[in-house]
C-alpha cells in the first residue's frame, strides 16, 4: 500500500468515528479541496492535511465540540486559506494529466479511423475532440465546487447543470464525428493497411504506458512540506 492509500485509508477510518454532522463537515471540506483546482490540486498533501486536522479534532470532539465550532463556520474560506498554503501539482504533473486526457481520447479517435481499404484520420477531431472535454471537465469541477457551500439546494446547483453540460458534450463529440467529415478530403490523413492497424497498436501501447506512468509517478511523487 502506497503512502497516500494508507493516508486515505485512515482518513476514511477517522471518518467513521465522526457523527453524521461532522464527517459530512469533512467529506465536504475534502470534495471542495479536491475540486477547487481541475489540475492543480495536490490529493497527497490535502490528504495529509486533512487526516492532522481530524486527527486534532477527535481530541477536541471529546469535550464536545462540533467540527464548525473547533475549525470556524466559514469551511470555504478555512479551505481557500489551506490552499493558498498546500503545494500545488508540479507542472510536469499538470501535463501528465492534460496529456492523459488528450491520449484516451485520441485513442477513440485512431480507433474509429480504420476502414476496409485502410487508414482514415479525422486530423481535425485529434484537436476538436480533446479540447471540448477538457472544457466540459473543467466546467463540471466548477459546479461541484461552487455547489459544495451554495446556500441552494444541490440539485439545482450541481445536478442539473452537470447533466446539462455532459448531455451538451456528448452531443458536440457526436456532431464533430458526423460533421467534420463533410468538411472535405482535406481534414484526412489515408494512410493503407498494414500501416493504419500498426498506428492504431502503437497509439494504444503509448496511452497505456503513459497511463501507467502518470499513474505511478503521481503516487510517488513525495508530499512536500
């Protein structure tokens, strides 16, 4: 078991001996750390911090005290103010997660390229794709942050404008798919088989491996202090 598992794992038996109030204090606290930042957020370092505080808190709780009395009411500025002194992602990490992103859908992309007489790309999606679900991402971790201590009801604060913006991407992904090829012979790359299935092994062995390293590399990456 890696260090953050085994921190997470504590955190999440901690939590457990909390009343229903005060691990829901916590799991809010986390989710709104966790999502503050698409990929700048560092989940080892929050999770350290996060298992000190409630770690000190059980020693309070014992007295009688409530999470919101022990930390304060205003949990979003306490969790802003953690930030602002939390390491952040290095950029390298940053990268490892865009490029991730950019690589899985990459490889739907390559997949759905091969014909009976060969290789077709769709160059044009390689670049539409990507960019259209980092933007949804990006906007879906928005409205779960906000909606975290919004003073509305969670379903007309983060539900439905998720579902929105999911439904909204999936119909842009599928209009790009059905649209961009009218756009001409231009935006493809015509490339014959046995070339076009070796592209399409080596763009999977390349999403994999990176996977794996972005994976491995991100948990044992050593929490600064």
């Amino acid at each position: 078991m890696t260090k953050i598992d085994n921190d997470q794992a504590q955190l999440n038996q901690l939590e457990q001996q909390l009343t229903p109030s005060d691990a829901q204090y916590f799991q809010d606290l986390r989710l709104y750390l966790l999502t503050k930042e698409l990929f700048g957020s560092n989940e080892k370092a929050i999770t350290r911090q996060l298992l000190t505080m409630l770690q000190d808190f059980l020693d309070a709780s014992q007295h009688g005290e409530t999470a919101s009395q022990f930390f304060g009411n205003d949990p979003a500025g306490l969790a802003d103010a953690l930030l602002a002194e939390l390491p952040r992602n290095s950029r390298w990490q940053q990268i490892h997660f865009v490029d991730l992103l950019i690589l899985i859908s990459w490889f739907f992309v390559i997949l759905n390229a091969n014909t009976a007489t060969g290789f077709r790309l769709n160059w044009l999606l390689l670049f539409a794709a990507p960019l259209v679900e980092i933007i949804a991402i990006a906007l879906i971790f928005k409205i779960m942050n906000h909606a975290i201590y919004a003073d509305s009801t969670p379903f007309k604060q983060e539900t439905v404008p998720v579902v929105l913006i999911t439904t909204l991407t999936l119909i842009m992904l599928i209009g790009l798919f059905l649209v961009t090829p009218r756009f001409g012979s231009w935006v493809f790359i015509f490339l014959p088989n046995p070339w076009g299935i070796g592209l399409q092994i080596i763009q999977a062995i390349i999403t994999v491996s990176w996977f794996g390293y972005s994976l491995l590399s991100n948990r044992r990456q050593p929490t600064q202090h």
